[in-house]
C-alpha cells in the first residue's frame, strides 16, 4: 500500500459532492442494479472469490472488481481523480483507514445509516471509530490491520535465543548472534517498509510511538520536535547506518519485504497479518515455511506500538445504485464473509468474536497478540488534508533515512509543515 505523488486532494473540495444520485445525509440509500468496486490490487488472491459468492447470490446486482495498483498512494489518487469528476465509475470505494476524514469531508463517500449496519457493535470498537468522521458513519471496518514482527524462530533456536525480542536493543543483540551462524550467511537483521509511500508514514509512526512520543497528540496538535521523536526516527535512520537493514530495503513496500523475508534474506520482518498465510505456503514459493513465527513489535524500552492499519468499504456520493452498494458492504463485512476470507488469506477481521474461535486461533496462533496489537494501536493523523501530511511525514523520514536531512532537523521541518497543515 509509491513515490512521493503532487495529491490531488484538499481540504478545498467540501463543494463538490451535493449531486449524488440516491441521497445521502445518512438518509435512505437508494438504487438498485450492477454496481462497481474499487480497491487495490489483490495480492491474496481470494477477493474473486468474495465477489463470486456474492454474484451468485444477485444476479440483477453483480459487482464487477476495478483493481487499482498496489501503491496505497495511487490507488488514493486514482479515487480521488474519480471523486472530483463526479464519475459515477466506481461505486463501492476500499479505503485506507486514514482516508475516511478526507473522502467523508469533502462529499466523496456517502454519510451511511448507522441503523442500517446493525452489526457494528459486534466488530472492534477501534476498528469502528476509523469509519466515523465528526461522530458520523461514512464507511464501514471489513479488515483490520496491526503490525507484526516476522521472525525465524529456528535460527533464533540455533543461536540459543528462548524468546523474540521485545525491546530494540535485544533484536539488535539477537541478530548478532544469529547472523554469525552458517545458516545465516548473507541475510540483514530487520526490514519494514522503507520507501517514501505510505508504508514508510508507517513505519516511521510506530518508530515514534514505540519510543514514546507521538505524530499528532491528543489535542489534535503536531508534536514531533520532541527528544522521543528523534529517537524513533534515529532507530531507523541508524539501522541503515550500522546496515541492519539491507540497503535495497530503502526501496521497499510490503511485497517487497515479504518477497526478501520468505527468501531467507531477512532475520525479522515487520508487516501485517496477511504474509502470515503468504510465507507459510508449502507449495515451493516459500523457503520459510514451517521456520518462522510472530510476536509483537519490539519498542525502545519494552514492547512497540503499532499503527492501525486496515480498509474501509464507503460508497461513492455518485454512484446511482447506493441501495445494492449498501447490501454489498453488510455482506463483505458480515462475520461469515470475514471469517471465509481469514481463512484464504490471514488478513485480520474486524468482528472481535472471530479472535475467539478455537479453529481460527489453531490455524493463525498469532491471532491473540494480534488482537492486543489492534487494540492498543495508534491511528495516523485524522486530518482532511491528509495526502498532505503523509506527504510531508514521507519526505521528512527519507530524507533522514538516506543521510540527506539530518534528524532533528527534518524533525523540526516536518514540526513547521504540520502546523501548517493541521488546523483545529
């Protein structure tokens, strides 16, 4: 979820979406026929399958896919591009979690009935709140997201290490020991998601968190020119430095760093739910299969803290078919579909009793930290000019990354950007 992009999107647009066809305003959402679904490229492979089962089930209201690319970053300006031409192309949008504020506050995504969607009281109440914007529904939670630490628990055995590290300082003394084996010969100690996207606003929000500080506080204020700022930021930038991380990981996404983790290159990964099921495969296309586990993100000084991560299903201000569109949602989010699609692909559900089932918990044993991860994770800035401010965190943690900024002062660069940006 590539590049830093010129985002189309601002808080300028609050104008544009008062022609919808089948009302809004938490009104009645009218409409029936095909409708379109907009998300990104599916790499688990399973969302035909959702799609079909659907299909099956409607056939005067199909749902074709429109899969976008894999960059978090294009698919939001592809949807956005569609949403200020008041393009009825797409009608059920995948949102990033991060996207609602925008999409719901310049009249992209339709205000949805909260009586309509009657389950939400059985998903994750974090999970929830990432749909709301001023207290008011506009899409609804079908995955969750919270970062894992990936580890090959049998070169930790080798190495004599009982437990994953919970703290930076002990994967760094775990990883000496480990790359010091045979086994291990030209593998680097750690990757996450590096390059400048949104994976590195990621990567760069857990570094913060889990050292202490914060991106945006409580009061809705910037606060990164804080010394427990500098010393998330420093983890990464001396990660590359001392080359813990390899240097191609300075290029990397998610698939990237799951492609170098599942090929032996990697002693720990951090990434989400979904390469669980991915590095797992015994069909050749994995050579850790059966040698890893997961834990969770190690902190400064004790356990790290993850971002929340996830997608949302809202429905498009112009799509004519609002009613099938709404159905559509129930049905991808309901606790069969997910449960259905937990099993294909390991992504993480949103309905709380699925971290409960017996069968889930033996097939995915790391559904327990996950659900801690999600519950004590930390949202990226709720903020209209979002594509901004991602922009802004991007270019201020590469430029560290990669020795051209040093680190309090892209802290400080990035202080003055977000006020700039952030208004209450």
């Amino acid at each position: 979820m590539t590049g830093s992009l010129v985002l189309l999107a601002s808080a300028c647009g609050g104008d544009d979406g008062d022609s919808g066809g089948g009302g809004s305003a938490g009104g009645a959402l009218e409409g029936r026929g095909p409708i379109t679904f907009a998300t990104g490229k599916d790499t688990s492979g399973n969302l035909v399958n959702q799609v079909n089962a659907w299909n099956s089930q409607h056939p005067e209201e199909k749902v074709e896919i429109k899969e976008l690319p894999e960059s978090a970053d294009t698919q939001r300006q592809q949807m956005v591009q569609n949403a200020q031409a008041k393009s009825d192309a797409f009608s059920v949008l995948n949102l990033d979690v991060v996207w609602t504020a925008e999409f719901a506050a310049n009249r992209w995504i339709a205000e949805l009935p909260e009586d309509q969607f009657p389950d939400l009281g059985k998903l994750l109440p974090s999970t929830v709140d990432t749909g709301k914007y001023r207290d008011k529904l506009y899409a609804v939670p079908v995955t969750s997201d919270g970062g894992l630490l990936y580890y090959r628990n049998d070169w930790l055995q080798k190495a004599g290490i009982t437990a994953p590290p919970k703290t930076w300082d002990e994967m760094q003394a775990a990883c000496t020991k480990v790359l010091a084996l045979p086994d291990a010969k030209g593998a680097s100690c750690y990757a996450g998601q590096f390059e400048k996207y949104e994976g590195l606003t990621v990567n760069f929000s857990e570094a913060v968190n889990s050292a202490g500080g914060v991106v945006v506080g409580e009061d809705g204020k910037p606060n990164v020119d804080t010394p427990e700022a500098l010393a998330g930021l420093e983890q990464l930038v001396n990660g590359f430095k001392d080359k813990e991380f390899p240097a191609a990981s300075i290029t990397y996404k998610e698939e990237e760093s799951r492609r170098a983790f599942q090929e032996g290159k990697l002693v720990f990964l951090r990434n989400w739910p979904y390469v669980y099921a991915l590095a797992g495969k015994t069909d050749g296309s994995s050579k850790v299969a059966g040698k890893f586990q997961v834990a969770p993100l190690p902190g400064k000084s004790g356990p790290g803290v993850s971002t929340l991560g996830g997608h949302n299903y809202g429905i498009s201000e112009f799509t004519k078919n609002k009613a099938t569109a709404a159905d559509f949602i129930k049905f991808m989010s309901s606790e069969e579909r997910q449960k259905a699609n937990v099993e294909k692909t390991s992504q993480a559900p949103t309905w709380a009793s699925l971290y409960e089932d017996p069968a889930l918990n033996k097939q995915f044993p790391y559904l327990a930290p996950l659900k801690a991860s999600i519950e004590s994770a930390k949202s990226r800035p709720k903020v209209i000019k979002y594509g901004d401010v991602t922009t802004a965190i991007q270019e201020a943690a590469y430029g560290a990354m990669t020795n051209k900024t040093p680190p309090k002062d892209a802290l400080t660069e990035l202080q003055t950007k977000l006020s700039s940006l952030i208004t209450q």
